[in-house]
C-alpha cells in the first residue's frame, strides 16, 4: 500500500485529490488518477491513510499538509448538500496562507457556478471540466506540469481507458470492493504507473510493488500504443 511515509519522501509530487466518494465519481477519479500519473504525480486520498486513532478530520489535515498541491472538485451540487468539498478547499486555503508552500487548483462543472456559490474566492477561477472525463484531464494537463513536458489530452485518454478496463477485474480479485477503498484503489494506480511507463508518458513513478501486481493484471491490460515524449499541451501558467 502507498502509505503517508512513502509521500514524505517525495512531497513535491504529492497531490491532494479532494473529490465526493461514489460509484457515479468512479470515472473522474480514474480520469484524474491517469492524468496525474501521466504528470509525474501521486496523487493521495484519506481512504488510503490507515485511521490512527487521531481522527478524520486530523487524517486530512495531515495529509493535505503534506503534499505541494491539491485539487478540489466542486461541481457536486444537489440534494443532499455534500459540503466537505468546500470545508476540505477551506483547509487548503488556510495551509497556503500560513506556509506559502502549497498550491491549489480548483474544478468545476458549470461556467460561473462557483463565483456565485462561493464569493469569498472571487479572482480565483475554477477551471471548468464539463463533467466529462477529457474535460477533466485536461483541466490537471493545463495546471500541473512535467519537467519532460506533458502528454496530450488524447494519449493521457487511452491510459485511463486501460485503467477502466482493467478496474473490474481488481474489484474482483477483492471482493468487489469500491475503487474507493485503499487496496483497489491502490493496485489500479500502480497498474496505470506501469501501463503508462510502456506508454512512454512517465518514466519517474516506479514502485516495487509493480513487479508482483504485473503478472496478475498488467497482463490483462490490451497493448497500448507507446508515444514519443515531448508533446506538451497547450496551458496557462502551470504548477
């Protein structure tokens, strides 16, 4: 399992995914996992961090301190009224204020929406994702860069088609656990670092558990294409 302290050791490529749970989110997790990982990112989740006793609230402070940049996606809007997301962006702002050492990007669905919803961030935009899944690893390839330069929205695509492929049948293995749970999840992000590494869109996220994961799924994952590096999408400023 990918533990707190394996973060610690590489907190400039830690990203804090702040997203509603669900099977109706499973996509646009998988989509922003591909797209980290293609970026040369790991991205963490508080599912993933064992409860020591401290609490959940302290769970996600501690996680979220812990790594450079976050992402917050608050276009769950509806009934019932989820307002962790927002609480959770709250916590990033407070962190950036006092450190000045972490960065925050903020998705939305609806143009617009988030300036009414919460003015408190005015001159703060939201980058708008659609709720579709190429919307959304677009909006990760426009904010968060790679010192190799970024793949394309299209070659990041197929490898969250692989990764879907593949979810499946780690759910399976595991008893038909929700992605959202620490062992699935897991395993579907090390089967993404070494599809992507046959891809050629990442080179630097190698973990010793690939090799005993490969023989069981890597294998059930159809060819890829492999892509030459160097294709940079085309941005704003990114982090």
């Amino acid at each position: 399992m990918l533990g707190k302290s394996q973060f610690a050791s590489i907190p400039e490529k830690a990203v804090f995914l702040n997203i509603p749970y669900g099977p109706a989110r499973e996509k646009c997790l998988v989509a922003l996992t591909a797209a980290l990982i293609a970026t040369g990112r790991i991205p963490c989740l508080t599912f993933q961090v064992p409860d020591g006793g401290q609490g959940r609230l302290q769970r996600i402070f501690t996680l979220l301190k812990s790594c450079s940049v976050s992402v917050h996606d608050l276009s769950a809007v509806g009934i019932p009224v989820r307002f962790n997301m927002p609480f959770e962006l709250g916590l990033a702002c407070a962190i950036r204020e006092q450190s000045g050492k972490h960065e925050f990007l903020l998705l939305e669905r609806i143009p617009h929406r988030l300036q009414r919803n919460l003015s408190d961030l005015g001159g703060i935009d939201p980058i708008i994702h659609g709720g579709s899944v190429r919307g959304t690893i677009c909006a990760v390839l426009e904010s968060l860069s790679h010192p190799a330069g970024n793949p394309s929205t299209t070659e990041v695509y197929k490898l969250y088609r692989s990764m879907i492929q593949i979810l499946p049948a780690i759910k399976n293995e595991h008893g038909n656990q929700s992605l959202f749970s620490s062992r699935v999840y897991t395993i579907l992000f090390l089967v993404g670092c070494e599809t992507g590494r046959k891809m050629g869109l990442n080179s630097s996220l190698i973990f010793p558990q690939i090799p005993e994961i490969r023989a069981k799924f890597c294998s059930l994952v159809s060819p890829v294409p492999v892509f030459s590096s160097g294709n940079p999408a085309q941005s704003r400023t990114r982090i």
